[in-house]
C-alpha cells in the first residue's frame, strides 16, 4: 500500500522525509511504508528501532529478508552479527534468528521479496505489522 499522496504511476518517487513514522504494536518500533504489492507481499520499507527496542523472541520469514542499515547498532543476541550504518544483512526464508536488541536508535531498510511471517508473532497484536 502507498502513502495516500503517492502518484498512480509506473515510476514511483517518494520523499520519505515527509511519511510519518506508524508506531507498531511491539513497543520502540516504528514503519515508513516505501512499497507493497499485494499479490506477493513483499514491501520495501524504513524501519526504525528505538534504543532497547528489539524483536523479542527467535523467528523464521516467510520469504527471504533484506536489510540495509543507514544508522545505528543492530545485534542480533544469539549470533552477535551486529548491524551498523553501512552494512548490508540477508537473512534466508526459513532461517531460525533472533531475538534482537538496537543498542542505539536504528533505522533500516527492510525489504522482503513474499510475506513476512508464516503466521502473525505473537509480539504483534495488529496485523498490519506482520506484514
């Protein structure tokens, strides 16, 4: 789904300056919607952990998953791969991580190529943020 004032055109052009962040229902982490197609599910989206925010819990995707720290310190506890501005993370549908911590205040670019999660985290009460 596109910000409201998103042109209906081929070629999209977004100032991701001007979205307000969507706080999710897990608590320090928040969305910037950048694309979604509906019949896949995959998005491109900014995604911002506050500090001492994290997922908290091991998971799997549903589909593979990219991220691309701008800012920040990212860990992933169990592996201690840690996410810093500049570095890039694949992580494969089916791979068992997690749970994470942002040591400081973070923002990604999270990209996924299908749905997110085989079925809603228990840490999202919104469905809107499992996907």
């Amino acid at each position: 789904m596109l910000p409201e004032r998103a042109p209906d055109l081929t070629e999209i052009l977004i100032q991701s300056r001007d979205l307000p962040w969507r706080q999710k229902s897990l608590a320090g982490v928040a969305e910037k919607m950048l694309w979604r197609d509906e019949t896949t599910e995959a998005t491109i989206a900014l995604i911002r952990f506050e500090k001492g925010a994290g997922i908290p819990a091991p998971h799997s995707h549903a589909s593979n998953q990219f991220m691309f720290c701008l800012s920040g310190r990212y860990e992933y506890l169990k592996t201690g791969v840690v996410l810093t501005a500049g570095c890039f993370y694949c992580n494969p549908r089916g791979n068992v991580h997690g749970p994470t911590l942002a040591h400081e205040e973070t923002v990604v670019v999270e990209i996924y190529d299908g749905p997110h999660y085989p079925q809603k985290p228990s840490w999202y009460s919104d469905e809107r943020d499992a996907h």
